[in-house]
C-alpha cells in the first residue's frame, strides 16, 4: 500500500514538475488543455492504471495477463492524451467530460481487443465484436477532435 501512495505521489510530482517548466508542449501553451474536463478524466483514469500495475507487480510478473492487460491501457491513454494536446487551445472548449469518458472507454475496449486477440483469432466473432464497439468509441472521438 505503500508503494502505491509513493507512485501516487512520484506521478503527481511528474505533473506539477511539467506545469513548472512553462506548461508548453510542442510549443504549445497547454495550461488551458490541462485544466480541461476530459484532461482530467483521462488524467484519472491514467494514475489509476499507473498504480494498479504497481500493485500488480507485487504480486505478479510483467508477463502476467492483468498486467498485460493494464499496460496496454495506460498505452492507449497515453496516445489519447498526445491527441488532448494538439487541440488548439483556442478550441479547449470540445474538451469536455463526456469526450474524456469516450476516451476512457475507448482505451479499456481498446485494450479488451489485444486481450481477446491474445486468446483468439482475428476472424472470431468476439474479437470482430470488439473491435465493431472500439471503432463505434474512435469514430465519435475522431468527430469530436478532428
């Protein structure tokens, strides 16, 4: 338990050390993006999977499906939160909670797919299933973001 609240902490470090450096990214201002609704929820959701894997790894090994499985999330939240910071912070407005939950979503089918491909070939109905539920998430997030 530990363990976990020092990631917490080394984590929120990491945030607090980015806001000081200017808040820029690409040469971009992202102060107005990182007080957005879905930076947040993203941003949540993302120290959750962080310490998840923290406490996984006390138990189990990195080849272990859960997490497998997390890793492969929070990799898909990571690329989410690169697509956060294009946004123009003229348009931060469509940065709302609801885009944040897609978001979310997205990345847990996302990953629910490398999972059921690890099991199941590409053709198997659940995999096809899957992936019908994960573009449904992209495409209204695509529309969204541009």
């Amino acid at each position: 338990m530990r363990q976990v609240v020092f990631s917490l902490c080394l984590v929120l470090a990491g945030f607090s050390a980015a806001l000081a450096q200017g808040g820029e990214k690409g040469g971009r201002e992202i102060g107005p993006i990182r007080s957005s609704s879905a930076f947040a929820e993203v941003s949540l959701r993302k120290v959750e999977l962080e310490a998840e894997i923290e406490s996984y790894l006390a138990d189990y090994t990195e080849q272990n499906p859960k997490v497998i499985d997390a890793r492969n999330e929070l990799r898909f939240l990571v690329g989410d939160l690169d697509r956060i910071f294009a946004v123009r912070p003229t348009e931060v407005a469509r940065l709302t909670e609801a885009l944040g939950k897609m978001i979310v979503r997205r990345a847990a089918l996302a990953a629910d797919v490398e999972r059921l491909m690890r099991t199941y070939s590409k053709d198997h109905p659940n995999v096809k299933r899957a992936k019908r539920k994960a573009a449904i998430f992209e495409s209204a997030i695509r529309e969204i973001l541009g």
